[in-house]
C-alpha cells in the first residue's frame, strides 16, 4: 500500500454477538465515519482492510462498526486493542487556507527574516485555534495558528513563515 494511512479510532471492545466493534475516535466528530469507506488495521506496512458495513454513532466518544469479515463476536474479539487507519484520500476535501493536522506536522517554520525556528511536532486544538508545537534550536515553541502570526504555509516546499510577536520565542 503505498498511500498514507492516519489513525482515526482505537478498537475499545467487541459489541453484541454478530461482529460489531465499539471504537473510540479520534476524529474531529464522530459522524465522520459515516463518511468512511473502508478502515485498516494490523502494522502500517501490512494492513488489512475491511469495508465498513455500518456505523452507529452512540456518543461522542463512542462509535459501533459493522465490518465486511466479522461475523460473530469472536471474530471482533481479535481486534480489541488495534488502531484503526483510514487513507488520507477518504478525508473530506478542506476550504482553500486549511489543512488537516498530518499536512502541518513535520513543516519547517520559519520567522519573517528566513530564520528557522524549527520543526512542527504537534498540533494542538484550544476550542478557539489550533497551537503548533515547534521544537527547534531554541527549545520548545508555542505558535497560535492564527493569521496576524501565520503569515503563509506552502505545503510544496513544506514551510510556515510566522511573524512572531515579542515575547513569544525564547531566549537561548
């Protein structure tokens, strides 16, 4: 398989008797995988697929699959404990100027001089905008995602340019 896999879920427990599997998402909302065609599971360099059958979402932490192969509870038993995968080609298409986590993660960022402040190693989710954790020479930074401070992406040459105000990168 040669396209990019992300985790969506974690298989919690097998439910009821005919196959189904209770997973916890860790999508945005657990709606999305009505959206989903097909999930994998097993190691990213010899996943197996299974078509998703049906979904029932029962809370927001809280999905039931119905997977193409499992049919009894037993069957659902062997995948307690995986991570469940999805291609990035089954994601949602984005709004021009938005990008989902997987697409930031692992950009360079650079201040408005061409001086790098490093890498991005995590996003962060506040409620009100997202936080890039960038971790570089001068150790640990915090970027809110927002645009007064985020001047461009370019996801070709993978760089943010940032216009960071005082007080905001670190002494070292």
């Amino acid at each position: 398989m040669q396209e990019k896999l992300l985790v969506v879920a974690d298989v919690v427990k097998a439910h009821g008797i005919k196959g189904e599997i209770q997973v916890y998402p860790y999508t945005e909302g657990p709606e999305s995988f009505v959206l989903f065609k097909k999930v994998f599971t097993g190691p990213k360099h010899q996943p197996k697929s299974y078509e998703i059958l049906s979904v029932k979402v029962k809370g927001p932490k809280k999905v039931v699959l119905a997977l193409k192969g499992l049919k009894a509870r037993e069957d659902a038993e062997g995948l307690v404990g995986k991570k469940l995968w999805i291609t990035t080609k089954q994601l949602p298409p984005l709004e021009e100027g938005e990008y989902y986590h997987y697409q930031i993660i692992g950009m360079s960022v650079e201040d408005e001089n061409g001086n790098e402040l490093g890498r991005v190693k995590d996003v962060m989710d506040t409620g009100a905008h997202s936080i890039y954790v960038v971790s570089g020479p001068k150790g640990e930074i915090l970027i809110p995602a927002v645009n007064h401070i985020i001047k461009a992406i370019d996801p070709e040459k993978g760089i943010i340019k940032v216009d960071m105000p005082p007080g905001l990168i670190p002494e070292k």
